[in-house]
C-alpha cells in the first residue's frame, strides 16, 4: 500500500533541469517520491492509475538523460505521462489533473512546450517522432527524438507503418517500447507473446562491432553500406542468440529487454546508446501498476479505480444497487441475450473488452467474441470478413476512436452492403478524457457514407430495441451511438419490440416551438421544455431516433406548423441533426427560423459533463432560454 514520503526531493524540482542537478544515485529516491505523490493526489483526483505508475523510473531517466524539451519525447498512450507532467512544470497544478479548467490527462502541446504532440488515441509516436527526427536532418538540428509506445500500442497498425518507414529515412530516433505486458485489458496476438520471448547477447554486441571495425578496416564497407551491414548483423544475432525479433527485421537496432525499474541502468543505458547513429529500439520490461500492491495485482480494475484509500487500497464505489445501469452494460447483457437467440451473432472489439462491456459476452460465449488489439481499422474489416460469410458482427468501437477505421468503413463495408452492427460507445461528450475522446464527430461522419443506418436510442428501452432491430436480415450497415454513463431507467430489461428504421415518434404537443432531438440528450431537451413552460413557452418534442434514413414524415409535419424548430444532439452541430433538418426545409421550400443546439465547431477541453453541457449551451437551463429568446 502506500506510505506517507515527504517527497524532499521532488519539491526542489520545477524543472527537468532542475533534476539534472542530482546525483545518479539520487534518482532512485526521486522514482519513489514521485510514486507515491501520484499515488496521493489520484486517490483524491481519479485517473489513469497502473499505466503512470509503471513508467516512473523510465520517466526520470528521460528526462536525466535527455535535454528536454529541445530533445523531443513523444509518448504513445497519454496517460503513461503523468509522472512527465509533474517533472515539467506542472507539480502544483497536477492536482486540476482533467478538472474543468486545470491540467488534461493527456500530452498536450498548447499546454506546455515539453508535451511534444497530441497522445490520446494509441500507436502513433513511432510516425510522430519520425518526422521530428527527419525534420532535424534536415534541419542540421542536433535534436534528439525519443518515441515512447507501449501499453498494447504496438497492435495498433498504424504503429507498424511508422516501424516499416524508420530504416528508409536518414535519421537517428529512439523507440522505446514500455513492454508492461498489458494494455487496459490483457493483450492479445501474436507480437504480444513474442515481446515476452524476446532476447539479447552480450557476446553479440562485442562480435558485431570487432566485426565492424574488420569489415572496415579492409574497406569492405563504407557508410553508404550501412543498411547492408545492419541487415548482417541482425543475421548474426540471430545466429549467436537463436532467436529472430520483428524489430531487426524493420532494420532497427533492437536492446534489451533490459528491467525498466532500474532507473541509474536505464539512464546508464540511455546515455550509451542516445549518441549512436541510425534507428533504434530499447525493450524495457516494466509492471502497471508498479509500486501500488492493488494495481500490480488487478492491472485492469486499476487502470482507472476511481476515488481511492492509498493506505488501505480499498476502492470507493458510490454506485447504489437500485441506480440505472452504464448505458455500456446494457449494451453488454443485450448483446448476451441477442446472441443466445441467434447463433450468427458474434462481438468485436479493438481492445476494449471491460470499457464496453463485450466481457459479458466474452463468459457466456467465448468462441463468438473476439478482442482484435488496439486495431480499430482491422476491427471493422475483420467485421466485415465475418459479415461477409453470414455471420452478424457487433463491432463496439467508441465513438472517438472509430474515427480510425473510417476507409475501411467505407470500403469494406458499406459499398458491399454487408450486415454488420457498428456500436459506437462513448458518443458525444464524454467528460474528463478531453477533446482527444469525445465523441462529437460520428454523426456528422457516418450521415455522408451510402448504405449506413444511423440511429440513437433515448434510453436504454431503445438501446435494447435498437440493437434488436439492427439484428434483423438485411439491414445493412447498422450504427447505433451512445454515450458513457449511466442511463435513466431502472426497469429496462424489457421484451424486444422492432423500432421501424427511418420512424421516429412525437413526444409532446406543443403550438410555439418545435424541438427536435436525437438520442439521450432528448431527456434534457424534455427537461428544458419544462423549464421553458413557466415562461409560457408550449413546445412540441420530437425524437427522431435515426439520423439517416431520417423521418421525412414527421420533418413535413414540422416544416408545415411551426416557424420556430430548435434541434438538439450531443454531437457537432456542422453536419449533424441540424444540418439534416436544415437541409430538408430547404428541399421542400418550407422556412421555419431553426437554432441548432449542440456541441460547436470547436474542440471542447476536459470537464465533467454538466461543466461541458453548460459550457456547449446543452443544458437543460441553456436550451430553455434559447426557446424562451425564440419567442
């Protein structure tokens, strides 16, 4: 568990120059203050737990051994950069960490100038770090370039693209693979076994540079061979150790696995090889969780506890048994019950089994789910392939992230008409994770795409309803989006009913104004609506259900009663609801006054959702006024 630190040394550092001043034998002390301070404030201020807690040490021997932020450290998977956060600049402000107005959790650059780039979604620091260190080539720069990936980031292909590109282009970046054995949930594929196995050879390094130096010598190499002589060597090594990894055969150097809990080896390590010229990769072996009996444990549940005893470890569940359930459990059970009535149905998910919930399916049926890594891209095409010999997919993806697999939605997909469910978790504004992971682009995104049903449920009857429909033969391309949290009803385990694709249903009458909304935000709108009739505002509701095909039946209604329509979505205004309703009344010449509600064309900093509702002009107080000005 933890113990109390005074953290002495911590205290004196502003500033990763600041740590540069201590002895090597003092970063130890320095990994451990820092532990626990993030163990300390995390139980108060929830989290990302495990990932930051196992990076610490390679976190101080960054920043020892490299002279940032001139020398560049890109991190793969933000939240392995909290430690980063507090040595930068950001000690006393990591207590704001993703509060409305404080520090993000995540590496962001219009933050501080030590945040390198963006790192919300995974595998994209090999690509990112790569141009930086081709841009300093060219440049003439002596910048040093330091990619940090791991945490199931290397599943991602995006990752391995980077990795294919490395040996082509002059430059001299550091890959460091943080190898903690987990990603949120336990990986899966056949890189993840084999980074276990991987292995190095003292007596290889020694023969590979006597080797060197006699090639040399003899003029049977110059510098122009050195892919030649990197690819020989990597032979060699494989000779000597019997073993083969993936990385030498990108032509990348590879060390280690060398323990990533040692920080005075690791900053030894760091300081040998930052000077060599050409691509390389350090292998480090680290714990999530490391330091925190729980989170080493229990990776999973500690990944992001919540509120926390650092003493004890003992967990603070506010949940009341009579509270709605996640909108993501729903989804989880339904797809169980769906599943037992029909064989054909199987889940995918791009490595995010526990966050939506597929694990329910995953017990009850294990050979008809599947956890594909952090590879949203295959995840849809890998539907697609299923679909295409009969069998029903549902692909949970969250919204945010599903932007990723956008072509292969496109193409491998929607233009053969396949019978595929594509659950977009997460949709809308999602709270504390930021603008890399709200979900506020999927309407818009999919609405263009032919041969796609979009739909959004107003509670969990619907979900369950919608998830349904979406099972039956010939639908197509099914979305259904929701969002994270909790839900409104507690009694929603209901027999199935079919809701008609492109029908949606008139909630209230009303003479002044039309409101017109999709999906759970509707229950706010219903609540604005309320608000607006003390103001002697009477407003008729519509939920639409689907986006596309969009009730053209009740949108004539609209446009033939009403020259006041307020549309309502938790998702951008630019190309969603509104622009559909827009659309419509333009096309069939009717020229009601319309005010689109919704997030706006912007990226919305972290905060918890009332916070960011309000600050959208999503609230129920917010949309009432607008009704009340409309009048």
């Amino acid at each position: 568990m933890s113990e109390k630190t005074d953290h002495n040394l911590l205290n004196g550092i502003d500033l990763p120059q600041d740590l540069r001043k201590l002895k090597p034998e003092q970063l130890a002390q320095v990994s451990h203050e820092l532990r626990q301070y993030i163990i300390e404030v995390l139980s108060k201020n929830p989290g990302h737990f495990g990932s930051s807690l196992g990076s610490v040490e390679l976190t101080v021997a960054l920043h020892y051994a490299f002279n940032t932020p001139y020398d560049r450290i890109v991190w793969d998977v933000g939240h392995q950069a909290y430690g980063h956060k507090i040595l930068t600049g950001r000690r006393d402000q990591f207590h704001t960490l993703r509060q409305f107005g404080g520090i993000s959790g995540f590496p962001n650059p219009a933050e501080s100038d030590y945040d390198a780039f963006v790192a919300g979604h995974a595998s994209n620091s090999i690509s990112a770090a790569l141009g930086m260190a081709v841009a300093s080539q060219l440049k003439g720069e002596d910048r040093k370039v330091v990619a940090v990936i791991g945490d199931g980031s290397m599943t991602g292909g995006l990752a391995f693209e980077g990795l294919n590109n490395v040996s082509s282009q002059p430059n001299d970046l550091l890959i460091i693979l943080n190898d903690n054995n987990m990603a949120i949930d336990k990986p899966v594929g056949g890189l993840s076994q084999s980074l276990v196995n991987l292995t190095t050879s003292k007596t290889y390094n020694t023969i590979r540079y006597k080797l060197y130096l006699f090639f040399k010598k003899h003029g049977l190499i110059k510098e122009s061979g050195k892919g030649f002589i990197l690819r020989f060597n990597n032979s060699l090594k494989a000779l000597l150790t019997k073993q083969h990894n993936a990385f030498e055969g990108f032509n990348v150097r590879y060390f280690g696995p060398v323990d990533g809990h040692n920080v005075t080896e690791l900053v030894k390590i760091l300081q040998d090889i930052k000077q060599m010229r050409g691509p390389k990769l350090l292998h480090i072996l680290t714990k999530k969780g490391k330091g925190f009996e729980p989170a080493e444990n229990d990776a999973i549940i500690w990944h992001a506890p919540g509120k926390f005893n650092p003493e004890t470890g003992e967990r603070i569940v506010t949940k009341k048994l009579d509270e709605p359930q996640l909108y993501q459990d729903v989804f989880g059970h339904t797809l169980v019950e769906l599943a037992n009535e029909n064989p054909k149905i199987v889940g995918i998910t791009p490595a995010m089994p526990t966050g939506c919930s597929m694990t329910f399916l995953m017990q009850e049926m294990p050979d008809r789910a599947f956890d594909v890594g952090i590879a949203e891209g295959h995840a849809v095409t890998f539907s697609a392939g299923l679909a295409k010999e009969g069998l029903l997919p549902f692909c949970n993806i969250y919204s945010s992230f599903m932007q990723r697999a956008y072509d292969n939605l496109i193409h491998d997909a929607a233009l053969q008409k396949l019978d595929m469910v594509l659950c977009l978790d997460r949709a809308g504004l999602v709270g504390e994770d930021g603008a890399t992971h709200h979900g506020a682009l999927d309407l818009a995104y999919l609405r263009c795409i032919p041969n796609v049903t979009i739909a959004s449920p107003l509670n969990e009857i619907d979900l369950r309803n919608l998830m349904y429909t979406a099972s039956q033969p010939n639908q197509g391309v099914f979305a259904i989006r929701y969002p994270r949290g909790k839900g409104e009803l507690d009694d929603w385990q209901r027999p199935f009913e079919i809701l008609p694709v492109g029908k949606g249903r008139k909630l209230k009458d009303g003479k002044d104004i039309a409101v017109v909304s999709i999906g759970p935000i509707g229950n706010i709108a219903r609540e604005a609506i309320e608000k607006a009739k003390l103001s002697d505002v009477n407003a008729a509701h519509y939920d639409m259900i689907y986006l596309k095909p969009i009730d053209k039946e009740l949108l004539h209604e609209i446009g033939k009663n009403y020259k006041r329509v307020v549309t309502v979505e938790n998702g951008t205004i630019q190309g969603g609801l509104g622009t559909a309703v827009m659309e419509f009344m333009s096309e069939n010449n009717y020229s009601p006054e319309v005010t689109r509600t919704g997030i706006p064309d912007k990226f919305i900093p972290h905060g918890t959702i009332p916070e960011l509702y309000k600050l959208c002009g999503m609230d129920a107080d917010s949309i009432a006024n607008v009704l009340i000005d409309m009048l």
